[in-house]
C-alpha cells in the first residue's frame, strides 16, 4: 500500500523490491529498539531542546568577549600614542635643557613639559582604567561558559553512546576528528599535537626545514 | 628589524581582534605598512591587486582557509615568491607538518608572544636575504 502511494508520489523513479522497504523496515526498528534501550532518545531530546538556548549563550560570550578585546585594543593604541608623545617631548625638553639650561627654564619650556606630563599621564591612567573594565567579560561569560560545558558533556554522552552501538565494529575506534579543529584545550595523554612554539620549531626542524 | 620597516605585510585572520594585535605587534617592531584580510578569498584578492612582502595568515578561516590561500599563493608564478608565516590556533603536528611541506615560510601557534613573533619574521626575512641556491642563468 505504502509502495504504491510513493510510486504515485515519485513516478519516474523505478519501483524499489519489497525486499528493500523490509529491510530498512527492520532497520528503523532495530535503531529505534536500541535507542530506546540505551536511553539515549529522552536525553539526546533534553539535549537537543536546550540548543537553541547554547546558541544564544554562545553568541553572548562571542559579543561580550569582542566588544571587550576591542576595547581593550582600542585604550590600548590611545594610550600608545600619548606615551609616544611623552617619549618625544622628554627628549625635546632634555635637548632644550643641555643647550641652555636658563633659557629653558625662562622661556616656560620647562613648566609647560610637565604640565602637558601630567595631563598625558592622566589621560593615560584613564585608557587603564578602561582596560581593567573591559575584564568584566571573563566573570558574565565564565558563568556562561559553565552551562553551555554541561550540554556539551550531556551530549557527548549521548552521542558516544550511540556512536559506540551503530558503527561497524572495525570503525568504532575511529573518530573522525576534524570537527573539533582549532586550539587544544586538553593535551593529557596526546602525542598528535604540539604543546608550545618550541616543539613546533623541534618538529620542524626535524624534517629539515 | 630595519629591513623589516620598509616591507609590505598582509595579515590574514577571520578575527579582527588577531589582526589587530598581529598589526600592533608589526607596528611595534617598525612595521607601519601593514594590511588587513578576512579570509584567504579577500587575501589572494588583495594580493593581486596590491603589491606586498609579506603574509601572515591565521589557517582556519570561512570561505578559504589559510591552507587553501597557501596553495593558492604558491601555485602561482607572480606570487609564490612571497613568504608566508602561518599563526594559528593548530597544534596539530599533521598541521605543523603540511604547512612546512605546502612552502609556508614559518609556524607560530597561539598563544604567542612579541618575540616568537618578532624572531619568526626576523629569520624568515634573513632567509629571504639568503638564497639557498644559485639563481638559474636561464631565468
């Protein structure tokens, strides 16, 4: 009955055998059995209805954590510029000093050095200021981090489990990794990365480069 | 690094705020000409409308990856002679490996710091000075 009405529905594809909808029949109920014994079905669905939820946290780390470096960067180039300013007016002055001490002093050179000094250095003291407020990222989104970690270990968990029950045996201890590419939070007990710049420049040397 | 003061940088890296460090840090060894690209499709587009020296390229990035863009630039003649530093996250040593294999001049993986970053350009630019082999006469 079921054949007919896909025949219907897709008429330019050739009819497959009974043989076939039989066994993907067995297949379906094979997966569902197993997933049902492992109890993997009811926690992948709590896992799966909390994602949407672990975008959004995610998101607000990504934009709490952006806005941060740039603010950071941001105080950090000002402040740059007023040191460069301080810098060349130290040697300024210093070069108007061991020409003609009096003069310098006369002339208000002096006075007016230490007075643009201070008022850079407050200046200064602000963009710090500014770069130690940025930081309060690291306490709103480690709260956050924390509960998008606890879905993702709920998940793996699930996953793993289902992974572990429908690979063909000779490939259940391959995993596919690539997915996971970017910095290696966790080395304990890999021999496949680098642990810092000087294994990098140890391996490749090695190879002659 | 006065040699390095007067060169061309490209940094690529999908991250404004890796780029702008890297920039800072260039800046700081005296480097004021540096540019910036997203990813490798505006990297290799950039490359060849404008004439640079150097490239710094992050390796996973959208659209292409710093992988792709290294092929890219050593696949072709006007550009292959370009040193291409390679900073990223990858700490794979299969990673590390492909890069040298694929031409890349250097591998630094972050966290790094101002003086990996500094040691890594300055080798790489002595290098450049240095031909490892005689020029061919038919060139």
């Amino acid at each position: 009955m079921k054949m007919d009405r896909t025949a219907d529905l897709v008429p330019d594809v050739p009819a497959a055998s009974p043989e076939v909808f039989r066994q993907l029949g067995t297949i379906t109920r094979q997966l569902h059995d197993t997933l049902t014994e492992l109890g993997v079905m009811p926690k992948l669905q709590r896992a799966a209805d909390r994602l949407p939820d672990a975008r959004s946290r995610l998101t607000y780390i990504a934009t709490k954590t952006g806005e941060a470096a740039d603010k950071v960067l941001s105080s950090v180039e000002q402040a740059k510029v007023e040191h460069a300013s301080i810098a060349s007016s130290t040697r300024a002055i210093a070069a108007a000093i061991v020409a003609n001490p009096v003069r310098a002093v006369a002339s208000g050179a002096v006075m007016n050095f230490v007075g643009e000094v201070e008022a850079s250095t407050a200046r200064i003291d602000r963009h710090l200021t500014d770069i130690m407020m940025a930081q309060d990222f690291h306490d709103l989104t480690g709260q956050v981090v924390a509960k998008v970690v606890s879905l993702a270990a709920d998940l793996e968990d699930s996953l793993v489990k289902l992974l572990v029950q429908a690979a063909p045996h000779e490939l259940a201890h391959k995993v596919e990794t690539s997915a996971l590419n970017g910095p290696v939070v966790d080395r304990t007990g890999r021999s496949d990365t680098v642990a810092n710049q000087g294994e990098v420049d140890d391996l490749l040397a090695s190879l002659g480069f | 690094m006065n040699n390095a003061a007067a060169l061309r940088f490209l940094v690529v890296d999908d991250f404004s705020t890796m780029r702008r460090i890297v920039k800072g840090l260039l800046k700081d060894m005296g480097c004021h000409n540096a540019e910036e690209a997203e990813d490798g499709v505006q990297a290799l587009s950039k490359l060849k409308e404008q004439s640079f020296d150097f490239v710094v390229s992050d390796i996973n990035m959208p659209n292409m990856t710093g992988f792709e863009l290294l092929a890219a630039i050593k696949a072709d003649d006007a550009l292959k002679h370009l040193p291409v530093l390679m900073v990223t996250a990858e700490a794979r040593k299969e990673d590390i490996i492909l890069a040298a294999k694929s031409g890349a001049a250097g591998y630094i993986v972050k966290p790094f710091t101002k003086a990996t970053l500094e040691e890594k350009v300055h080798k790489i630019l002595q290098k450049m000075a240095t031909p490892a082999v005689a020029p061919n006469p038919r060139a």
